[in-house]
C-alpha cells in the first residue's frame, strides 16, 4: 500500500476530505457571523443555536410532514431565517443603540432558550437523519473512497459561499449592503431603508447558519447541543481570520478544517484542540487577525 | 458630570461637609448591618446553602472588577473558577497532610499563572474578539482538564479533605466551615473595594469611559488592563478553591462555558460596576437554580436563565442594585 509522510494514502485522503467538509461547516457558519457582524456589529452568539434548529427543522419536517431532503434544503433556511428577521425586528433593534457587547449577551440567552427547550424534549443523544437516497454509496477514485454525500456537502456549502459572495459583491442589494457596512447613517441620509436592509441582512445570516445545519443533519447526530461546541470553534476561526473580509472567511475555515483533520492523522490528542492552539499563534503573531484591519 | 462643583473650592462649606459626614455614617451603619447579617445567617439557613452562594458571590465580584470597572466582557472566567478548584483538590487529595489553606493558596496561584496568560493573550484584541478570545482560550482549558489524567474527566476529582485550618481549626462541621468561607469571601471583597477606590481603580474607570483619552494622557492601559485582569483570575480562581474545600470535589462543570455564562448573568442581574450587585444577583441565581431543582420545572433551568438574560438586557440593564441606588438617588438626595 502507498504511503504519504508514515499514513496509509487512502487514511490520509479520507481525513483530509474529513477536515474540507468540516471545514465548509466553519467557512459557511463564520460567514454568516461575518454578514451580521458587518452591518449589526453584534456577534451572534444564536448562531450555533440556529444551525441546530436546522437540522432540527429538517429532521422533524421529515418526520411529521414527509418533507425529502431537496425541499427541507431549500424551505428551511426560509423559515428559521424568518424566525431570525422576527427576531431582529422585535428584540435586536431595541438595543441597537447601546453597546454592541448587550447583542452578544441578548443572543446568548437567546441561545440558552432555543437549546434549553429542545432539550426537553428531544434530550442530548442525537437523532440520525436518512441520507438522501440520490447521495448515498461513494466513489472508489483508485486511491481513496470518496463518500457521495461528503463530495456533495463541499460543492453545496462551497456553492452557498459563492453565491454569498456574488450576493454581496455584485448586486444592487449587496452594494447596499457594503454601503451601509461603511456608514449607515450616510445610507440612511440617502433614502436607502436601512432598518429594512438591517432585518434582511440578519435574516440572511440566520439562513445561512439553518443551510448549514439542513446539511450537517444526515452527516453528524442531530442534538439540541450540536451547535453550541461548534459554535465556539467558529469563533476561534473568526479570531484567526478576521470578520473583514468575505474571501477571507472561506479560505480561513477550510484551511482550519484541513488542519484540524491532518492533526487527526498525526498526532489525534490534539485534534479538537489544534484551532484554539492557531488562534493563540495569530494572537501573538498578527493581533489583527490574517485578514483583519484593527478597528 | 453629575457631582457638584462645590469639591474644587477647596474648603467644604461646611452644610456640605455635614452632609458628608452624615452619608458616611450612614454607609458605617450599612455595612456593619450587613456584616452582623452575614455572621448569624448560619443559625438561620442551611450553612451549606450559604457557602454556595458565598463562594459564587465572590466569583461574580471578581468578574465584576472587569466587566464593570474596565469594560471587558470575559467570556472565559469558568477557566480561572476550575483551575483554583482543580489544584486545590488535587493537592489536598493527594497529599493528606496539607493543611487546607495552603492548597487554596496552591489554587489561586494557578489561577492567577493562568490568568496572566489568558490576560497577555486576550488583551490583543478589543470588544467583541475580546469575549471570542477568552472563550476559545477557555474551552482549550476544558478540553485539558476533559483530558489530563489527574482531574478524573468526566467523573471529577472525589474525596477532598477539608482538613484542619493551619493544622489546628477542624473544618469538618460545617458552621466552621462557614465561617472560614465567610472570611475568605470579606478578604476578596475587601480586595475588590481597595482596588476599585484606588488611583489604580480610578484609572481604570478612566479606560473604561474612554481609552484613547486614558492613553493620551499617558497611561498605559494595557499593562492597566493586564492588572485588572490578573487580579479578578486571582479571585475567581480563589472562589473555585474554596469551593472544593465545601463540595469535597471538582468537576468539569465549573469548567464548562455555560459557567461563564452564568456569571455574567449574575452579575447583569445584580448589576453591573456595583459593588453589591453581584452578591445579589449571586444569591438570587443559586436560589433559584436550588428552586427549580425541586420542582416540576427542574428540567427548564436553562430556559429560565436565558429568559432571564433576555429581560435583564432588554429591560433592567442596570440590575438590581442599579435600579436599587437610582431610586434611592432620585428620593433621598
């Protein structure tokens, strides 16, 4: 058998797809966090919770309404991420004005009730989801086994980025956005709806977190804490990178899953520690993050 | 400003100095009350009970020195709290002749090491990636302890003696127990009242209101900051030790992020950059949590403390106390 650095080429090929898709997990969660950071200012700490209710909606829409995977994939992300623009609408916007460290608490306690709830009725062993019927088997590419769902999980995750990306960068929205990124008050002087613009932006967010969790539902147990230990390592991620930059986001979370995944074949002890072990090296290296500017 | 300018004139008239005098008895008078309450509470109430919320009272005041005396939100103070717990009862359970207050002693220290890192570390970044950074850094810690072969993982670490204090004091009864928790409680909120009523502490206000102007005038709040932060480690971490030496163990819980959580809770509901808020808001939350263990609802614990969150922030920011001195401001004054 071929070996690469003392591994097995087939363990080293499946750890290493394992951290991509671990990584499009961290690239999609710390994006969203990204978007709402960027015109809300606040830190969503909802956000680990939101991508549970996800795959929770995902889950439960299967099982008490038959929804398949194709339809739970795209119904979803609408319904949390209107929950989420309710929740804007009626809790965010009324401490807007103050400092932004209460949005990160006010979402915290928010977290605490979404998991809190399902907890007590779902308890913490997780639920298994049916893969799609379309994704399941793999591809035997000579030199490693490449499971269908995995494959489809990284164009799918890689795929929303890019339309984030495209979203934001090249339309009329997305300018509105970057605009009011810059200066809303200017925005606002300008006639743009900037309230609005602040509901949809963070509903978008949300939307983005419950897409991920549609996705991660046939891949890893569906509990009601899933989200919350995630949750902290994409804010390592966030640390690491910097919330400046789109580009930044994406490359920063893949690269840390592939990192997170080798550690897995040489030295597992450290696996689900290595992230935080980056950031601290960032910290005393780059304070601003790879791809931050220091506000 | 809201103080009068009558302080620059030098000389106090002297209505104003009566006035003083009179608050200052006053406050006398309410901090002694308080004292004698804290002294026969025992005979009243559960000893054990009350140690709890001693011990938790002095781990909300030593995140208070931060988030309500320099402005940053920890969001990793549950490191500091298992760490001084940790190595207090691993010292003490391990080596049965250790008297108990060199093992706390042995705990804050740790604590204190730890907080120095998180706190060269942390203070790098400013807002809201100062919350993400000390998280990260404490989960890193809690995957340590999850790990390291002397804590007992998820088990945690039994059987602690409490031993006798400097070799003489039994603290197996639990009323002397008590009153050992009960001074170690007033030694850290003397620290913390001495810290806050300090140059030191008025510096730190200073960072908190507005730290371009702090720096511009010279000071170097990092190494500031630093300070701070190192001091409220040193008591979370005192906390934690105490703690053990009442429970008898250490687990992962006090480890857990959910434990920084609850901190800040208790402190938003007492009320932030108060001295007397986080005993409050202490007391109220370990009551609680002791209340809803007992009833119907002991599965909703978690509900009820983000619900609480959710008002505290949307409509009580100054907590309890806050709201409290507001009240007596605008009728007494």
């Amino acid at each position: 058998m071929t070996t690469l650095l003392g591994v097995p080429i087939a363990v080293f090929m499946g750890q290493l797809t394992l951290g991509l898709v671990n990584g499009a997990f961290y690239a999609l969660l710390s994006l969203g966090l990204a978007v709402i950071f960027g015109l809300l200012k606040i830190v969503n700490f909802a956000h680990g919770a939101q991508y549970m209710l996800g795959a929770f909606a995902a889950l439960l829409s299967m099982r008490y309404f038959g929804t398949n995977y194709w339809a739970a994939l795209v119904l979803v992300p609408l319904v949390i991420g209107g929950l989420g623009m309710l929740l804007e609408r009626f809790l965010l916007r009324r401490i807007a004005h103050l400092d932004h460290l209460y949005g990160l608490l006010l979402t915290f306690g928010l977290a605490l009730i979404f998991e809190g709830t399902l907890v007590n009725f779902f308890g913490v062993s997780g639920a298994r989801y049916a893969t799609p019927e379309a994704l399941q088997g793999g591809l035997n590419l000579g030199f490693m086994f490449l499971p269908t769902y995995r494959a489809w999980v990284l164009v799918a995750a890689l795929g929303m980025c890019l339309f984030t990306w495209f979203m934001i960068e090249r339309t009329r929205l997305g300018a509105y956005l970057r605009a009011g990124t810059e200066n809303a008050a200017l925005m606002q002087a300008f006639g743009v709806n900037v309230p609005l613009l602040v509901t949809l932006t963070y509903g978008f967010g949300v939307g983005l977190a419950a897409f991920a969790g549609v996705l991660a539902a046939p891949l890893y147990p569906v509990s009601p804490t899933m989200g919350s230990s995630l949750l902290i390592v994409v804010f390592a991620v966030v640390v690491i990178g910097g919330m400046g930059s789109i580009l930044g986001a994406i490359v920063t979370g893949l690269a840390m899953g592939v990192i997170e995944g080798l550690t897995k074949v040489y030295y597992p002890e450290a696996a689900n520690t290595v992230i935080f072990l980056v950031m601290i090296l960032v910290l005393l290296l780059r304070p601003a993050g790879l791809f931050g500017k220091e506000a | 400003m809201s103080q009068p300018i009558d302080t620059a004139a030098g000389a106090l008239p002297s209505a104003v100095a009566a006035r003083r005098r009179r608050e200052r008895l006053r406050h006398g008078a309410f901090y002694l009350a308080l004292l004698a309450l804290g002294l026969v509470a025992p005979l009243f109430v559960y000893p054990v009970f009350l140690m709890k919320i001693l011990c938790f009272a002095l781990f909300a005041c030593a995140f208070n020195l931060l988030l309500g005396y320099v402005g940053l939100l920890s969001f990793g103070h549950a490191a500091f709290l298992a760490t001084g717990g940790y190595v207090t009862g691993y010292l003490l359970a391990s080596h049965p002749g250790l008297t108990p207050e060199l093992g706390i002693l042995a705990g804050t220290l740790a604590a204190t090491v730890l907080g120095a890192l998180f706190g060269v570390l942390s203070i790098r970044r400013q807002g809201i990636y100062f919350a993400m950074v000390t998280l990260a850094l404490a989960q890193l810690v809690f995957f340590g302890y999850l790990q390291a072969p002397f804590t007992g993982g998820e088990d945690g670490l039994h059987g602690v003696a409490r031993g006798e204090l400097f070799g003489v004091i039994s603290l197996r009864g639990n009323l002397s127990m008590y009153y050992f928790v009960f001074g170690v409680f007033l030694l850290g909120f003397l620290l913390i009242w001495r810290t806050v009523h300090s140059p030191f502490g008025q510096v730190l206000k200073a960072i908190r209101e507005n730290e371009p102007r702090a720096v511009s005038l010279g000071y170097n709040a990092d190494a500031y900051k630093l300070v701070a932060f190192v001091i409220s480690a040193a008591l979370a971490g005192l906390a934690g030790a105490t703690k053990t030496l009442v429970f008898q163990l250490a687990s992962l819980t006090d480890a857990h992020w959910h434990m920084s959580g609850e901190v800040i809770l208790m402190t938003l509901l007492g009320g932030v950059g108060t001295l007397f808020g986080p005993l409050v808001g202490a007391s109220l939350v370990v009551s609680l949590q002791h209340m809803l263990a007992q009833s119907p609802l002991g599965n909703w614990v978690d509900v009820v403390l983000g619900a609480i969150f959710v008002l505290c922030v949307l409509s009580f920011r100054s907590g309890i106390v806050g709201e409290a001195v507001k009240l007596y401001r605008k009728n007494f004054k």
